[in-house]
C-alpha cells in the first residue's frame, strides 16, 4: 500500500518541530551538511541554543526528520499538480505548462532551497546507510504520485509501463532540477520549459507522441 492518499507528515508536524525543520532546510541550502548543526538550526529559527536537540537528540534523527519534512513538502506539491492536469488526453505535452510552472517555483522560491536540501539528503543517503530508508521512502510516495498522474491522464487509463515511466519522469526531473539551479536566475525558466517538453515527449509511448489531427 503507497503513502499517497495519507496526510502528509509535515501536516501532522508541530509547529515548533516544523520551525526547526524549515530552519534546517535554509541551513543545509545555504551552508551545506558540515554547517548543518543543531546550533546553527537554532540560530536560523530564532530559537533558544539546545531547542533543535531536545527535537532531534542526534544528527541522524534531524537528517531523517528533515528528509521527510522536505519530501512531504514536495509530495504535497506535485499531488496537487496532478490534480490540475486533465485527465484522459494521451497529449504527452498536456502536463507541460503545469510542470514548468511548479519547477520553476522550486528553483526561484528562497532560491531553489527546498531542491538544493532534497538533492544534498538524496547524495547523503549513499554515504550514510541509517538515512537511507527515510530518502527511499519519500522517493516512492513521489514516484507513486507521479504514477497515479501517469494513468489518469491517459486515455487507456492502467499502464504496464506506467512504474517505469513514473520513475523515469522523477529521475528526469532531479536531472533538470540540479541543471536549472546551476543557471543564472534570469535562465532557470525557460530553460526548464525547454528541456521538460524534451523529456516529456522523449518518455511518451509512441502511440502517445503520435500527433494528433
């Protein structure tokens, strides 16, 4: 059973725990995970020196709860941009301008930290195995939301290949994502417009990329 018709965590979250978290994520966007730290997380919230511990007793705990506060931050997100999309079109390029609008949100808002603190957690999770099980987690509620966008918006509803093209979209994404952050502000949009219809009308089943008339 997947996590996507669940309450998000960060809905469930205090809002202390969730000051801190979203503290965490300025933190770790800005300086990285050598100055992410309990102290600095404090300092970033506002809040009195030893809060962030007595949340997050070790550095583990605060990766692994700031890993599920991000991706329940994202999952949210592309929920509800699926729930924008017309469904049935078999149209590969019908969820473009919903998808651009909500990537360039990512790379532009507090200058793309929320993406800079999900791809810095998913490269900590290789090196360190206690994360591992929370980035994989979040990774699948994403990919099951992307899944279920995948099967509404096509004509022939359930697909074999709908997992696989799910996954696909996903990894395509972070690929963009990190290239788009390595633009120049003024260059992050359009060149999210242009490589996600390349991507979207690379992964369309040839019966979807067929042009219409």
């Amino acid at each position: 059973m997947t996590r996507t018709s669940a309450p998000s965590d960060a809905a469930c979250e205090n809002p202390r725990r969730a000051a801190l978290l979203d503290a965490a994520t300025s933190v770790l966007a800005t300086s990285g995970l050598r100055g992410l730290t309990h102290r600095a997380v404090d300092r970033q919230a506002g809040f009195p020196e030893g809060t962030c511990s007595v949340s997050f007793r070790t550095r583990a705990a605060l990766l692994a709860g700031l890993t599920t506060h991000v991706g329940s931050r994202v999952a949210v997100q592309v929920r509800a941009l699926g729930e924008q999309i017309p469904s049935g079109t078999d149209d590969p390029l019908a969820t473009a301008p919903f998808a651009t609008a909500l990537l360039e949100r990512w790379v532009t808002q507090d200058d793309g930290a929320l993406m800079v603190a999900i791809l810095e957690l998913s490269l900590e999770s290789l090196r360190t195995p206690e994360l591992a099980p929370a980035v994989g987690e979040c990774r699948s509620e994403l990919v099951s939301i992307v899944e279920t966008i995948v099967c509404r918006t096509s004509e022939t509803g359930a697909r074999s290949d709908s997992r696989l093209r799910a996954e696909t979209a996903v990894a395509s994404i972070e690929g963009i994502v990190l290239s788009a952050l390595a633009q120049p502000a003024e260059r992050r949009g359009p060149y999210i417009d242009k490589t996600l219809r390349m991507v979207l009308l690379g992964t369309a089943s040839p019966e979807d990329a067929r042009p219409t008339h």
